[in-house]
C-alpha cells in the first residue's frame, strides 16, 4: 500500500467577482500516492490552476484542508510556507521557468543551494538527472541557448532533484510542439514514478494524460470526473470522452 | 545568513551574465559621478579661492571696524587701534592686515594677485616655505604665493614689475621676491605679501589717497591666549577698544562678498546632480524589476524568501553603483591631471569626500522603491493567475 502524500479535504476557494462570491474551489476532495502521477484537467476557468496555487502553497483556501506529506497548510504562517515549497515541493511552469542568467547546471543545482544540501555528491546528482534528460551536452547553456523542450527538461529536473514529496507542473508543455511534449510528459512521468513522488500536471492537453496514472477532471469549480483505469484515460486521451 | 549568501549568488551572477546592460548603467552613473566631483571640487576649489589666506590665519578673531558689517574690503581701521588691541588681557599677539589688488607683469601675460601686507612674526603674514620674510619698512620686497610663482614664474631672487594705477595713471613698481609661502589665494586670486609701507607705496590709490602715506589696516587678526575664549574675549574687545567689531574666522568667510552666494551655487548644482542621479538610477531599477516579475514570482514560488530577494535587489544596486562610481572617480582624477592651475579644482576636499559618499548612497535611494516592489511581487505570479 502507497502512503498518501497528498490529501485535499473539501477545498473552497472563493473569490468576490463584481461583488458577488465565486467559488473558484468549489468543495474538492482527493488524494494522491508517492509513485502516482494525476493529471489535473478542465476547461478554461474550471479553477485547475487555483487549485494547483493552494496545493502549491502559494494562495490560502477559504476552507477545507490540504495535507503534504502530513503537514497541515493552513496551520502554516508565511515563512513555514516559504520553507515547505523549498524542501517538500518541486515546480515546473508553464513558461518564465528557468531563472534566465543562470545555466542549466546552475538552475537545477540553485534548488540544492536554497536548501542548503549544494555538495560535490549532490553537484553530480543534478549533473547525472541532465544527462539522464539528455541534457549531458547542455550543462553550461543559459535558458536563451536552449530549446523549449530543453528548457522543461531543466524544468523537471530542478523539480525533483531536491526530492520533494509533491512534484507540481502548470501547463508544462504548453508552449512545446506536440512530439516535444510528448516526449517532455513521457519522461515527467518516468522520473516521478521511479523516485516515487506524488506528481500533479495541470494540463488543457487531454492527449498528454495517456501518461498518468489518473486523471480528475474539473468544471466551475468541481470535480466533476475522474478516470483511474488505463482503458478510460486512454480513452480520454483520444479525446473519446 | 544562507539567504544573503544566496542573495549574493543571484545578484553576481546576474550581473555578470547582464554585464552589457549593468555596464551601461555603471557607465551612466561614471559620468554623473565625473560631473558630481567636478562640481564639488569647483565648489572647494572656488571656496578655497576665496576664503584659503583667512581660514589658514594663525588667528581666532578678527577686528574690523564699525559698522563695515564684518566685510573686509569696507573695513579701514585706525592706525592705533592694534596697540588697543595688544593691551587688551588675553590677546597673545595681533597683526594689522592690509589688503588690496594690483597686476604683475608676468612672462606671458599681466597676472591679477592680491596685494596683501602683513608685520613679520605678527598673524596674518603666513609662513614662508622657502628663502626669508621681508624686511619692514619699505624694503621693496616681496613672499608670493607658491600659485602665484607657478603661474608667473618669478622665484625667489627674481625682481618683479608690478603695474599699479596711481591717481589715475600706471606706475611700475619693481619687488624683489625673497621668499615663498603656499595656499594662500584671497579673493579668487594668489596673494604676495609686502611690509606695511611698500603695500602703501605700491598699491593702487585714487588721487586723495596720494595725499596721505599712512598705511590703514583694513583689519587686525587676533591669536588669544587662551584660544577657546572666543566669546568672552570677543566681547572684552568689543568693551575696551572704541570703534570696532569683532568676528570670529567662519563668520569672517561667510561675510566675504559673493562667498555664501556663490557656494549656495555650486551645493544647488551638486544636489541637483544627485538627484538626477537618483531618478536615472531608480528609473533603470524599476524597469528592471518590472521586466523580471515572473522570474521573481518564480524564485519566490520555488522558495527563495523575501529576504532574499530583497538582498539580492540591494546587493546588485550596491555593485552597479560602487562599479559606477570606481570608474567616475578615476574618469575624474585623469580629467583633472590636464586641468591648468588657472582652474580652480581642489579634489581633496572633504566636499569631494562627501560627494563620493553621497554618489555611493544615490544608488540604493534611487532603487529602494524597485527593492520593495520585488518584495511585493506575489509568488502566483509565476503560474498565470492574476
């Protein structure tokens, strides 16, 4: 049995929008599994994104309780917040993702240099994770030298390479050609599940959820399906659903 | 302590990655910073010109006569009023000054220079750095200021022509120059210094004043015994010697004409400088900051606490600037090797000192409002929403 990384319990988010409420998170409940990668899905508006910024612990709820790796956040101030997206958390985003003036290396290795754990053994772990994306030849490329496919790679491999419990990705091929995402969400998927990590990919792109184990599908708000055989997301995939 | 490490990391490496771009703004703030120093050492170097033989008397106060509003040129004193002086308690020593304006001939062009007499031993004659003080009475001889031996090239042993209008038509008049003395400009110009009767024989003079060879001082220059008493021994003056004023050495400067005014000038400038500083080097900042908001939302996002990226805001800032005002500074002291001594720039001014702190504090002025825009920006601003 897979512990539980992940626990969402009846999340609300509500906005005031032309001074009326609006539930943006209306009542979600889910959990995901270390070695388990969720695609989040939905229409524009659905509220993917809002829910990926609670999870993320960058916007607090209106109420209901999220749970990382055990840990409460709304029983987090400000800076316990900081820390846990620092240690228990890893990001890719949908563009604006590598820091620009630092090279690959150094944008997966400034994960290691915020949590203080930047050593020679660690140094060669990000250097092996690049290689490992077929990066090898592109350590010392700034972001503006490499493709955007690559730059995700980086993406990814800044993601995890601090071992977080919660690997987060918004739109992570959104500004890729379709073989690039293919290939970026093939091997997303491939690392979470080896370093057995929950991950959860916001995503407009249904044909990429042939690479997740399960996929929650989201309308105003809700959660309104969720496909956890290999037959229904596949379907999906193929945009039979 | 790991944040501002960080921070550190972050602002080198940017600026290393961008060093074009800072190298501009470095470069920007170099010739603020040329045109900053240029400005304060014109203002000392004015200043200096003006006030150096009266801020480097050997003298706590100043006498002049009543009602001149301590003004030296409005001044003439009575013959007998320095040996009032010297009975007063107190008093060390007092010398009578004697001051005017004329031309010597120099080698390539007529040279302006103050006409100063001063009684050897007494204040107000400076120290003489090279060969002797002159002899009293009227020995014809002369102690120039080092400037005034640079420009015209007399050196001791040489005889000078000095062109002296006298009721209206010019005389020459030949002084042997004896000695040297050195910063000792007054009234913008480089002084010589004679006895009591050569200044009087030599100076020029209206037609009533041909009429009457008694040298008046304009003012006395008084060492005290006890030279913290100014106050008190400015007042016992005041009370035993008839017909006077006193003053002490900076109210003295500041009444010089055209003194305030003309350093009010120069500090207005230099502040405005500053300021134009401060918005080049904000506005440049701030466009910065608003250019990397997702980057900062990303940082943020992925960890890095406000602190942090606060620090790294100021540290970037502190390096543009100190790089900016490097290279100012040493744009300005190349510049100043061509300056002919004519110019009156004096970089060793505590207003350049000052100047140079201030040019080193306009840069995190001028950035604070992007520092703190950074560290408002949200960390949701590296996802899409809002």
């Amino acid at each position: 049995m897979k512990e539980i990384v992940l626990e969402v319990r009846d999340l609300v988010k509500t906005f005031i929008l032309d001074g009326a409420p609006l539930n943006a998170v209306d009542h979600v409940s889910f959990q995901v599994h270390s070695g388990e990668f969720v695609a989040l899905v939905g229409p524009s508006g659905s509220g993917k994104t809002t829910l990926l910024s609670i999870l993320a612990a960058l916007l607090t709820q209106s109420s209901g309780e999220v749970f990382i790796d055990g840990q409460q956040l709304s029983a987090m101030g400000e800076s316990e917040r900081v820390k846990l997206r620092r240690s228990r958390i890893g990001f890719t985003f949908q563009s604006n993702n590598l820091i620009p003036y630092l090279t690959a290396q150094e944008n997966v290795e400034f994960m290691l240099r915020l949590n203080g754990t930047l050593g020679k053994v660690n140094r060669l772990r990000a250097e092996e994770l690049l290689a490992r994306l077929g990066l090898e030849d592109r350590l010392r490329s700034l972001p503006a030298q490499m493709s955007g496919g690559q730059q995700q790679r980086v993406a990814i491999a800044r993601a995890l390479i601090h071992n977080p419990a919660v690997v987060l990705a918004d739109e992570p091929t959104a500004s890729l050609d379709t073989e690039r995402a293919f290939q970026v969400v093939q091997t997303f998927a491939a690392l979470i599940h080896e370093n057995q990590r929950a991950g959860i990919m916001v995503t407009h792109d249904l044909r990429m959820c042939k690479y997740v184990d399960r996929v929650l599908q989201m309308r105003d708000g809700k959660l309104v399906n969720e496909c956890k055989t290999r037959i229904e997301i596949e379907a999906l995939a193929r945009g039979e659903h | 302590m790991r944040a501002l490490s960080i921070a550190t990391y972050l602002a080198l490496k940017e600026v290393w990655r961008g060093r074009g771009r800072f190298l501009l703004v470095s470069l920007v703030i170099a010739l603020i910073t040329l045109l900053v120093l240029f400005i304060a050492a014109l203002g000392e170097g004015l200043a200096n010109g003006n006030r150096q033989y009266v801020s480097n008397l050997n003298a706590q106060l100043i006498v002049f006569l009543q009602k001149s509003d301590t003004n030296i040129s409005s001044s003439q004193l009575q013959v007998d009023t320095v040996r009032q002086i010297r009975r007063v308690d107190g008093v060390a020593a007092a010398g009578p000054i004697y001051t005017s304006s004329t031309e010597i001939e120099a080698n390539k062009s007529p040279l302006k220079v103050s006409l100063l007499a001063a009684e050897p031993g007494q204040p107000g004659l400076p120290p003489v750095i090279a060969g002797r003080v002159f002899h009293t009475g009227d020995s014809g001889e002369a102690v120039i200021d080092q400037n005034v031996a640079l420009r015209s090239g007399f050196q001791v042993g040489d005889e000078m022509t000095i062109r002296s209008t006298q009721g209206g038509t010019d005389e020459f008049f030949y002084l042997r120059v004896v000695g040297l003395t050195s910063n000792q400009s007054y009234f913008f110009q480089p002084t010589i210094f004679t006895s009591a009767a050569t200044w009087e024989k030599v100076r020029p003079q209206s037609a009533a004043d041909l009429k009457d060879d008694t040298p008046y001082p304009n003012i006395i220059a008084v060492q005290l015994a006890d030279p913290k008493q100014i106050q008190s021994m400015e007042m016992q003056l005041l009370t035993k010697v008839p017909n006077i004023e006193v003053a002490d050495i900076p109210t003295t400067i500041n009444a010089i004409p055209g003194y305030s005014a003309q350093q009010g000038t120069v500090q207005t400038q230099g502040v405005f400088t500053l300021l134009i500083g401060v918005l080049v080097i904000g506005g440049f900042f701030q466009i910065q900051i608003l250019q990397k908001v997702p980057q900062i939302g990303v940082l943020k996002a992925i960890g890095s606490s406000n602190g942090t990226v606060g620090a790294s805001a100021v540290i970037q800032i502190i390096i543009v600037t100190a790089i900016g005002v490097g290279i100012g500074g040493g744009l300005t002291y190349l510049f100043s090797l061509g300056f002919p001594p004519t110019i009156p720039l004096v970089f060793n001014g505590t207003s350049s000192l000052f100047a140079v702190v201030a040019l080193l504090l306009i840069g995190p002025i001028g950035g604070l409002v992007s520092v703190i825009y950074a560290v408002r920006i949200e960390p949701l601003k590296a996802l899409r929403l809002q």
